[in-house]
C-alpha cells in the first residue's frame, strides 16, 4: 500500500469517531453557556466583549466565541456551536501528525494519530462546544514548533510564539505558565541543546504580545475594572488556588483524580505508557536522538498533568493536553519494539470505529434521557411564534433521581437561551413574570402549582398551559397574559 493512499486511511479513521457531533443540540451547564454567549454576540454584532442574557459574561477567553460565530451564522445552532471543538481537535491530530513524522517517520506519525484519535477523553470533549479543545490544539503546536527550534530551525520558535498566544486567547495565562516550565525543565535537563534556546526570543516576544493583545487591549479599554476582576482575578488566579467552589475538589482524592481519568481516557494506550516511559540508559538502547525526544514527551504530559493536579479547580477536561504527548510516546515504544507493527495499527483503527459507534450511541441517548432535546423542542416551538420569553424556577435545586441513584444539580439550561435566540426574563419571582405580561413561561414540572394560578387570578391574569410538541416529560410551557 502507497503512504498516500495508507494517511488516507488513517485520517478517515481518526476523524471518524468525531463525526456525528450535529445529531444532538447542546448540554448544559458549559457548553449552554458558549452557545447562548455567541448567540448573544451574533445578535449584536459583538467582537470584544461577551455577552449572556444581557449582561458582560468574562468567564472565558474570546477564542472560542471568535471561532464559533461565524461557525453559528453559517450553519445553525446544531452543526455550528460544536464545530470549532472538531475542527482543533482535528488541527490537534495534524499537529501531533507533523511533529512526528519530523521527528521519526510515517508509521510513527499515522500511529501516533490513530492512537490520539482512539481515546475516549479526546472523543468526549471533542464533541462538546468547549474552551479545551482550542487550548488543546494551541498547546500541541507551540510544544511541537517549540522542540523544532531546537534541533532543527531556531526560526520555528515564532509560530511557538503565535501558538502560544492564541493559547492564552482560548484559555487565559494557563498556556504560558505550562510552556515556561516545561522550557525551564528542558533547559535544565538538556545540557547538550541549551545553545540552541538562544536566539527569536525578542520577536517572538512581539509576537506573542500582539496576539494576546488583539482581545486582551480592547477587552480592558471597553470594560475597565471589570475586565481585571472578573476575569483575570477571578477566572484565572481565583480558580487555580481552589477560589471556585463549584470546581473544587478537597482531601486525598483531589491528588489522585487524573489518574483514573488518564488511566480510562486513554484506554487501551493508557496500559502501555509505564512501558514506554523513558529511563535512564535508554539512549543506549533507543539511540541519543530518539531518547532526548522521548525525555521531551515525558516532560511536557509531567508538567502539565502535576500542575492540574496540584491547582484548586479540578474538571476532567482539564487534564486533556497530556494525552498528545503519551501517544506519541506510545506509537514509538509500539514501533520500536513490535515484530508485527501491523496489529497496532488494526487495534487503533478498530478502537477508532468502536468509539464512533459508542459516541453517538451514548450522546443521542442522554440527549434525551437527560431532558435537553425536550426543553430544546419548546423553546423552537416558542421561537417560531415570538413574544417575551421567561425561565422560571430553572435551577440550583437537588433533583433525587430515585432510590440508590444519583442527584442532580439542577441548572438554569443556558442552552435554552441560545435555541430561543433571545434574552429571557430569569426569575425565581412570579411576580415579575406577571409586571412583563403577556409572556411565555418556561419551566419545569409541578413548579407552576394551583397558588400560583390563583394568585395571578387575582391580579388579573391568566396562565395557560400549553402543549407543544416533545413536551410535557420533564418541562412544561405556559402562557401568561
């Protein structure tokens, strides 16, 4: 078989389990909020600042609402939210690609992808509309360019400086913090390349700042104050140091949480990292090139999977960047040992294609378990006939799921506001519903009780239930007039 005809393969398998990501709307809480932010700023006509239900929303960087509002003017609000998500993630798979080839040949790199492209974590939050998936692919390329500049052209260390800000415009400070000690550590462990640090630190110092100040300069001179506190105090400094309850974790299993998230994010690869893990002596056995490139490896997943551990706000998602390096460490241990390379490559294509079918599977079925693809239903039925649009009793209650199972903290569905394409009066307050009359009220089962009839009676109005389409489970719809 031909390479040319062999990447093919590889890149329809790799791109396989992604695919399928348009079947079903978005979940709430995270990605509700994106996609109601970017609707929002679509509506307006807004570049700088986010915007939720009306007011500034600075809990992320603006990449990922860059990316995604023409993705949403396009295409709609069920290919268009998730599609910058698949396209990074498929801009991660043609970085790691890139810098493996490079760095040791076409079996290596179709390996390496098919592996990155067979883990669970990776197939998860690819197919969601997340802030991760941009960083991912940013932090991928700068630590790849960044190795190129030094054993190959010093010049590489620009496009590292490029991809480095737009690391910080996916997801704030957090990609220059992880590339400064995974540099200091090669700097440190390196000897024989500390020469090659030298040189392009200057201009891609210009670099990387006009980048970052693209959003962060306008963001600041429209929003002051609030800019700095929200965001870059409270959403950076405040979530490292634990400062986000609803991120944080406490005792020996916030120590101990990636681990098991690694060690089922990246099955079956996963079992084989201790393996190919290097070691000292291993220049001997692997040869001086190969095994400085692997100590490299080692240290960018090292630093970023110890410095998400130790940091107060902990999501599964976080530790995503350390998968990139692990599989290409995995696919070179795999090819340098292996008599038979070709088992591990059907392994990887198969857990591909098992993936694709276990995605969508799973993703379609939660969409409508979980009551999303339900209150979607209403709120396209309410956007089709307009008016005012108001959430009543959304969230923050415990929801018992039945005996011996989970609870549920139930959310205020953001989603909701990017699928009615509008504001939304979001009150806990029957009485404010009523000063905004007529409106729709949509909200869940049995919080719209017969005291709340009367009590609208009372003041004059009426509140009509009605039935819309896919309704009446979970949510209903009133009209108040």
């Amino acid at each position: 078989m031909s390479v040319r005809r062999r990447w093919l393969i590889v890149w329809i398998l790799a791109c396989l389990p992604l695919l399928g990501w348009w079947l079903y709307g978005l979940f709430d809480v995270d990605e509700g909020f994106y996609g109601a932010v970017v609707a929002e700023m679509n509506r307006r006509g807004e570049w700088i600042t986010p915007f939720y239900n009306g007011k500034p929303w600075f809990e992320k960087p603006i990449l990922l609402y860059w990316l995604a509002k023409p993705c949403m003017a396009l295409f709609g609000d069920m290919v268009g939210p998730r599609l910058p998500s698949v396209l990074t993630t498929f801009g991660a798979y043609g970085s790691i690609a890139w810098f493996a080839k490079r760095r040791g040949d076409d079996r290596i790199a179709q390996l390496s992808v098919l592996m990155l492209a067979g883990c669970l974590l990776v197939v998860g939050t690819g197919r969601m509309m997340m802030t991760d998936l941009p960083l991912l692919l940013c932090l991928t390329a700068a630590m790849a360019t960044f190795w190129e500049s030094l054993v190959g052209k010093r010049s590489t260390r620009l496009w590292t400086a490029a991809w480095l800000g737009l690391g910080v415009l996916a997801k704030g400070p957090v990609a220059l913090i992880l590339f400064v000690l995974i540099a200091g550590w090669t700097y440190w462990r390196e000897k024989s390349l500390r020469p090659a640090f030298a040189g392009y630190w200057a201009p891609g110092t210009l670099i990387l700042a006009i980048v970052i100040g693209a959003w962060y300069g306008p963001a600041y001179m429209v929003n002051g104050q609030m800019f700095v506190q929200k965001f870059l105090v409270e959403q950076n400094i405040g979530r490292f140091t634990g400062g986000d309850a609803a991120h944080t974790l406490g005792g020996i299993q916030s120590l101990i949480l990636y681990v098991p998230i690694l060690l089922l994010g990246m099955l079956p690869w996963s079992l084989f990292v201790w393996r190919a893990w290097p070691r000292r002596g291993s220049a001997e056995v692997a040869g001086a090139d190969s095994a400085s490139l692997k100590r490299y490896l080692a240290t960018w997943a090292s630093v970023i999977f110890l410095f998400f551990t130790i940091s107060g706000a902990k999501l599964p998602h976080y530790v995503l960047p350390v998968i990139p390096p692990l599989a290409m460490l995995v696919a070179m241990d795999a090819m340098e040992r292996s008599a038979n390379p070709k088992k591990w490559f059907v392994s990887a294509g198969a857990t591909c294609v098992v993936l694709f079918l276990v995605a969508n599977g799973v993703f379609l079925w939660w969409y409508g378990a979980s009551g999303q693809k339900e209150v979607h239903s209403i709120a396209r039925y309410v956007r089709e006939r307009g008016g005012a649009v108001a959430m009543y009793q959304m969230g923050r209650r415990q929801k018992e799921l039945g005996t011996g199972k989970l609870k549920l903290q139930e959310t205020s569905l953001p989603s909701v506001l990017m699928v009615l394409d509008k504001d939304a009066l979001d009150t806990d307050d029957l009485g404010e519903i009523m000063r905004s009359a007529p409106i729709w009220v949509i909200t869940r089962e049995d919080r719209i009780t017969g005291k709340d009839v009367a009590e609208a009676s009372r003041a004059g109005h009426t509140i009509t239930e009605v039935k819309p389409p896919d309704g009446d489970d979970h949510y209903r719809l009133y009209f108040l007039k």
